[in-house]
C-alpha cells in the first residue's frame, strides 16, 4: 500500500471537521426542523445533547480514526478483531443514503444560487420552491451537486478539501450575522424570537412507566429523537466522517479541544441561521411548523426581494451555501472513497466517479418528489443515526474500552482525569441517552 496521505498542516484537519460539520443541517435543516418541533424546547434539548451527547461521541470518533489510522470500516475491524466491522459499514450506509438526498437539497442551492442572478424567484418566492424542488429541474441540479462533489474528492485530501474551507465559515458568519441584524428592524418579528430562543418550561417533560416495557410520555417524546438526531447530523457523527477525518491527524494535536471547536463552531452557525430564517417566517405570517422543507428557501428568497441590493445579497449568501453543503457533502464521500482506496488500492478518481454514479441513482426519488426526501431524512433521523453513534460508544466504551483513553489523551495537556471521566460517561449515561433517542425515534416510524 503506499504511503497514507496526512493533513498539510495542523490547521488541516480543524477546517475538514468544521467543513463537514457546518453544512445545510445548520443553515437550511435546523431552522426548519426547530420551527417544526417546538421552537425554544428543541432549541434546549439540541444544544444539550450536542454537548452532552455529540461531544463524548466525536471524541470517541476522533480515537478510533487516529489511533487506527484508517477508513471508518477497517478502523474497527482492526481495533475490534473483526467483529465489529458491522459499525463501520452501518456508518458508511447511514452516509451514503444520507448524502443521496443531501445532494439534491446542494441541487436547490445551486438553483437558487442562479435564481438570485436572474430575479427569478422574486416574483412569486414559495411557487418558485414548488417548481424546482421537485422533478426534472430538480434532478438535473441534483447531478450536477454530485459532480461537483465528485470532481473535489477525486483530487485527493489536501488539495480538495483543505482549500475549499477555509474562507467558509467567516464569510457564513458575517453574512448571516448582517442578515440576522437586519431582521431585527422588521415588523412583525418579534413573536419570531419569543418562539425560538424563549422555552416554555413546561414542555421540558418526559414521564415514564414501566409494564414492562418502558412507555413515555410528555412534550419531549417527540423533541428528543428529532433534536438529539439533529445534533448528530450537524456534527458529522454517525456516518464515518469524523473517523476518516481523524485518520490523517498526527499524535501531537489535541482532539479534546478540536472537538470543542467543531461543536461550539457548528451550535453557533445553526442558531445564527435560526436567529435570521425563523423571524423571517414570523414576518411572512408563516406559521411556526408549516414551512416545512422550504422554509429556508421561501423565507430568504422573499427577504432578498425586498431588500436594496437583494439580488447581490443573494447571489453572495447562496454561494457560501453552496460551499458549506460541499464541504459536508465531500465529507461523505470521502468516507466510501477512503474505505475502497485503502482496501482495494483502486485509483481515487475512479472510485469516486462510480460512486457518485450511485448516490446519484439512490437520490432519484428524492428528487422527483419532495415526500420522498422527507422519508429519506426520517429514517436517518430516526433509526440510522442513532444506531450508528450507539454502535461507536459501545465499541469505543466497551470493547476497546482502555486503550482509547490514552489515545484521547495524546497531543493534549490534559490530564488522565478528564481522560477517565470521558470514557465512564461514553460507557454509562451517554449511551442510555442515546438508547433513549433510539427508542422513541422508532416509535416515531411506526405511528
Ligand atoms: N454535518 C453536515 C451538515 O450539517 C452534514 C453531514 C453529515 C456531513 C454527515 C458529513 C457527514 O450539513
Ligand atoms: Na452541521
């Protein structure tokens, strides 16, 4: 096998993670998913569960990739004896299908992207979403996202990836930090910001009995499975991402505090999104939970026709959308592509290429008809990603157990403490908090 690429610099691998993380799961699906199911509560529970829950996994992410030096496949048969190869497939799965619809949401950024050049959606902005999130238009852009993606993972680690990031997350920041401050000075927004960032204590609940199966009930069994799956998404966890990530990191970088970076990174971007789009639903008289997959869409496409320069505003905000969906979507690529490289040495342009032919295929559906991508999304949400990032805490909590305490603690000057105390909590309340999502994400599938 030849030699492994590694990251250019230290920087390399902070950027691919934020890269990864900071993607349409912040800007177009946590705002919507947030007006969806419960406004200020989901808000609560998914800034708790990427701390609580998101952090200790991306950490045991981060050791497993490091310390294996491989794709998120061999990673644990090799750790792991080979019985438990099954998680990293399970997580590679979980990508693929979640990347097949990913591409067609990139499809309607690069739409949009156009839209904002022409005017064409200022006229009639939700009859504009209707006829291009869907169909033919729809599935066109859709091969043409993937082959952008295609075309960046071919190229190989450090040229692909690194350069794309880096001007990204600054420019997402300041554009939708202008935006946000716009929306402020609007009428009618206020309402916007009560619902989002103001929680109804009362909705914090979760009962439950016993008989003797455990049966809950309350205002969270619904919040939970979608705002800790939420938080899995955004981080990148689950699918292979942060483990392939961290196979080209060196033993002299801190993953305790990369990780931190990346979650507090990724929590800022997606309340930043929410602080602009939710308002803007509150102004346009759309009701919190009925915008739906268009939410971003709609609601942005009307402000930028209302604003001086509006096209300009458009034309800029979708384009560092576009890059952030690349740099998630490349992500997962790179997942597969890492995996059939190291494994069967075949030539990464080719491996790529076949494999964005694949996703291509599997996105069809949800390209020609919305419900579908809403079917893809809720299986990942509900059974895939939980699944998955239980079966990296068990393997890393339980089967290689030890070990990865040392490997946290490589590169970092933390002591053996923090160490220990990371690997309980994976081992112990971090999995029974993930057990639970599971749980009550099933139950979601099948009423
Ligand atoms: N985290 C990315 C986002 O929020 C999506 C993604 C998921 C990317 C999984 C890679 C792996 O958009
Ligand atoms: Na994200």
């Amino acid at each position: 096998m030849s030699q492994r690429e590694t990251w250019a610099t230290r920087a390399g691998f902070i950027l691919a993670a934020v890269g990864s993380a900071v993607g349409l799961g912040n800007i177009w699906q946590f705002p919507f998913k947030t007006s969806e199911y419960g406004g200020a509560t989901f808000l609560v529970v998914y800034l708790i569960a990427a701390l609580g829950i998101g952090l200790p996994a991306m950490l045991a992410e981060f050791v497993i990739g490091r310390k294996s030096n491989l794709n998120a496949i061999s990673a644990f048969e090799k750790l792991g004896h080979g019985n438990w190869k099954w998680v990293g497939v399970l997580g590679v799965g979980t990508g693929f299908w979640i990347l097949s619809y990913y591409s067609v949401v990139g499809g309607w950024v690069l739409r949009y992207l156009g839209g904002s050049l022409t005017g064409a959606y200022f006229a009639d902005p939700a009859g504009y979403f209707g006829s291009i999130s869907a169909g033919l238009d729809a599935l066109v852009l859709h091969a043409v996202f993937i082959a952008l993606v295609v075309a960046i993972v071919a190229g190989g680690v450090e040229e692909g990836i690194e350069k794309a990031t880096k001007l990204m997350v600054p420019s997402i920041v300041v554009i939708l930090g202008v935006l946000a401050v716009w929306v402020v000075t609007l009428p009618g927004a206020a309402p916007g910001y009560g619902y989002f960032l103001s929680p109804d204590l009362s909705t914090l609940s979760l009962s439950v009995s016993f008989d003797p199966l455990p049966s809950f009930s309350g205002p969270l069994t619904d919040v939970i499975p979608f705002a800790v799956s939420q938080a899995f998404f955004s981080l990148s966890l689950g699918m292979g991402a942060m483990i392939t990530y961290a196979s080209y990191v060196g033993e002299d970088q801190s993953l305790f505090s990369d990780s931190l970076t990346v979650v507090v990174l990724n929590s800022a971007v997606g309340v930043l999104a929410g602080l602009v789009v939710i308002p803007l639903l509150f102004v346009q008289g759309i009701e919190p939970g009925s915008g739906g997959a268009g939410a971003l869409f709609v609601s942005l496409a009307t402000a930028f026709g209302e604003l001086p320069a509006g096209r300009l505003v458009g034309v800029v905000f979708f384009a560092v959308v576009l890059i952030a969906a690349l740099s998630s979507a490349i992500s997962l690529l790179e997942v597969v592509t890492s995996y059939v490289v190291d494994n069967y040495g075949a030539r990464r342009p080719r491996i790529a290429s076949a494999l964005g032919a694949l996703i291509f295929l599997l996105g069809i559906p949800s390209a020609i008809d919305t419900a579908w991508l809403g079917w893809f999304d809720t299986l990942a949400y509900q059974l895939l990603l939980p699944l998955s990032v239980l079966g990296v805490l068990v393997f890393t909590g339980w089967v290689y157990g030890r070990p990865a305490v040392a490997e946290l603690l490589s590169g970092s000057s933390l002591g053996e403490g923090v160490g220990l105390t990371w690997l309980w909590l994976a081992r112990t309340i971090v999995i029974l908090a993930v057990l639970l999502t599971l749980w009550l994400g099933v139950q979601t599938l099948f009423v």
